[in-house]
C-alpha cells in the first residue's frame, strides 16, 4: 500500500501531467535538495482560464501555448482547431496560418542572411533593387526603412484591379508615400511585399524557395513553410468560412491568396514546436544544435531598436519592441524584449534578458472575424507566462529600455 507522502508525490505529479508538458533537466545527485519547480503552476493554470473565457465570450476556438525559460519548456493545447465544418481538438503540432508572424519568420531573417553575406546592405535605397521605385521622395527610401516600418508607405494596396505577384509589385512600386521615410512609424504589409521582390531580384529565388532552404531546413522546422501539402491538410487549423467553403491551409490574407499564397507579408503556416526553435536559435544569438545561421552582430542588430530616436515606436529590423502592437508583451517582460503578432491570432514573444519565450497560436478568424478582439488575451497571457518565471527579478532589468516619453 503507498503511504501518505507517496500518494501526494502521486496527486502532483498527475496535476503537473494535466497542466500541459513540462521538461524539466536535474542533473542533481540523490540525496540532494531538489531544484525549485521552474514555472508557478497556479499562474499557468490562470492561463488556462483566460483561454477558457476566451473561448466563452468566442475569441477564440483553441489554441496552443509554449512557454520556455533556458532549459525548462511548458507547452498545451487547449480548446478545438476547428468547428466548421467538422469539430476537432487542438494537438501541440497543429499547424496555424501565421499571418503577419511571415514577416518575422520568413522575410526579415531572408533579408538579414543577404546583408550578412553581402548581397545586399539594408542601408541601400530600395531603387538599387527595384529600380522602378523613384521618384516622388521613393529614391529616399532604404531597406531599413521597410524592415522597421518607417517608409512612409500606407498599410495596404488595394485589393482589387490586379491578379499575381508581378501585378501585385506594379501596384506597390506606384503608392505614393504618405509621410517622408524615417519621419513616421506606418505599419505597412507594402513594406514587406517590397522585400519580398528585393529578395527575388537578388537570389532569383522564389521567397518560399529561398526559405526552405536557407531557413527552415537548416533548423529542422519541418512543418513550417508555404501552402502547406496536402498530407498535412488535415492537421492545418482552418480559418474564416468564405463564400461558404473553410479556408483550410489556403493562406487567410487576400492578397496573398492573389500572388497563389506565396507573398512578404503573409502565407507562412508554421507550429509551435517550429517556431520555438526559430526564438531558440535567436536566444542563442544565431545558433541552434550545433548549426549556426547567424552571426551574434547580426541577431544583435535584428532585434534592438533601429528606429529613429524622434519615433516613440520603437522596432527592430522586422521585430516589434515598443509600440502600440505590443500586447504579447504583457506588463513584465522588460521594454528590450522583441516580438510579433498575426492578424489570425498568432504570437510571440522573446526576452533575452531571462531567456525565455512565449508563443500563442490560434485561429481566432474561425469561422468568421467577427468574434471580439484577441488582444486583451494576448496581454493577459504575456503577463501572466512572464509572472509564472521563477527566479528572474522582472522589476530590475539591468540593460532594459527605460520607458519612452511623449
């Protein structure tokens, strides 16, 4: 018969089972002191009922979390991946449209591996590449101002009037900007369209191409990339019904579905699992089992502050740090931390100050976009996964950004 502390060395064991996977590295000999659980569990549970109401006032069907601080990783899945037209639950290997997340995963680390191996420098006029693009202060604009969103560019082409992506870069190449470059911070899918044929123009490599092989392979993110085959189909979370058929590993974005799925800003559908390896290899400043992608300057100068000291959006090349974009930053990870977040639910966060990241994935344009905003969740697990850290003094950072001033 087990005794009284057998049977409660029992009871948390099946509640840390229960709370999602948990892996944990003792290296400790028998007999001594065993190190402190890595994650508060009560805060993790807190988590799981955010996603629960979540779910209640139709946010959100499900989603994924993974969470990792240095050698220690939690991850669940909660919820369905899919209501329309059948219903099925949410595995940690479900494959989520990324969205904007194509931006961060795709097209910023292309375009970095090119200004590492010079084949291109990100302070060069975007003209010396797409040499269509003059005229009317577009001769200003550089690489860098594309990758940090301060090219003066709209948000978004129009949507209609053109079909492909040869017409898709005609429509981008002709906007007239709406602020002069490095004067404003304008979130722009133009900016990173652009990138997408500078890449093109350069490699002679189809984006998609060019990541498979360069990226994604190298990093063993085997179930990341472009329209996704058909034997993973059945494992893509679908997302908004249209025209009564379920988008179902056909990219949500419109103007990506226009250029057959393959575009700068959009079309990536990756998995948790992939994308913690892509935040570890950026933790590790460029490096990932024994494969090294990147030089440590160059992750250095992906993810700190690149915009102008004027701006009070702050972003890296690609990344997000201090803007109102924020949200899967919570209220503790320090201002330095990077990140990035997806029209169809998608998001990450990573602090190289404790070392830890968070990624959410969920298909909250599922079966329509109609549902209530994602991003009080987003905050509210930003929060609460920095809050369920132990040992790392989130209040005293040193090396943190102070807040901006207006």
């Amino acid at each position: 018969m087990a005794t009284f502390p057998q049977k409660i060395t029992y009871i948390i064991f099946l509640t840390i089972l229960s709370l999602g996977c948990i892996n944990l590295i003792d290296n400790s000999p028998i007999g001594k002191k065993q190190p402190q659980q890595p994650f508060n569990l009560s805060k993790l549970e807190s988590i799981k009922t955010a996603i629960a109401k979540g779910q209640r006032e139709k946010r959100l069907p499900g989603g994924v979390l993974w969470i990792e601080h240095k050698d220690s990783k939690f991850c669940k899945a909660y919820g369905k991946a899919s209501t329309t037209p059948i219903h099925s639950l949410t595995q940690i290997d479900t494959i989520y449209d990324a969205a904007s997340l194509t931006k961060v995963v795709a097209t910023t680390p292309a375009i970095m591996l090119l200004h590492q191996r010079k084949q291109l420098d990100i302070h060069d006029p975007v003209k010396k590449y797409i040499q269509e693009f003059d005229g009317e202060g577009r001769d200003e604009v550089t690489i860098k101002h594309l990758l940090t969103h301060t090219s003066g560019l709209r948000p978004d082409i129009s949507v209609t009037g053109w079909e492909g992506h040869t017409e898709c870069i005609a429509k981008c190449v002709s906007e007239k900007l709406r602020a002069k470059p490095g004067e404003k911070f304008i979130y722009s899918d133009i900016n990173f369209q652009l990138l997408d044929e500078i890449l093109r123009r350069t490699t002679n490599q189809r984006l998609d191409v060019f990541c498979e092989k360069e990226i994604f392979g190298p990093l063993k993110m085997h179930d990341t990339g472009y329209n996704p085959p058909t034997e993973k189909i059945g494992r893509v979370a679908p997302t908004t019904v249209t025209e009564g058929k379920v988008l179902q590993g056909i990219v949500h974005d419109p103007r990506a579905r226009k250029t057959k799925g393959v575009a700068g800003h959009a079309g990536l559908f990756t998995t948790a699992p992939d994308l913690a390896r892509y935040a570890r290899m950026l933790l590790q400043k460029g490096e990932l089992d024994g494969i090294r992608l990147f030089s440590s300057a160059t992750i250095n100068l992906m993810t700190s502050v690149q915009t102008p000291p004027s701006l009070t959006a702050r972003r890296g090349l690609g990344w997000d740090i201090d803007t109102g974009y924020s949200s899967p930053r919570g209220s503790m990870f320090p201002l330095g931390s990077y990140g990035h977040s997806g029209f169809t639910g998608t998001s990450m966060w990573i602090d190289p100050f404790s070392q830890s990241l968070v990624i959410f994935l969920c298909n909250r344009v599922h079966p329509t976009e109609k549902g209530p905003s994602i991003i009080p969740l987003r905050r509210t697990i930003g929060t609460l996964a920095a809050e369920s850290i132990r040992g790392f003094d989130f209040e005293n950072v040193p090396g943190a950004l102070p807040p901006m001033r207006d």
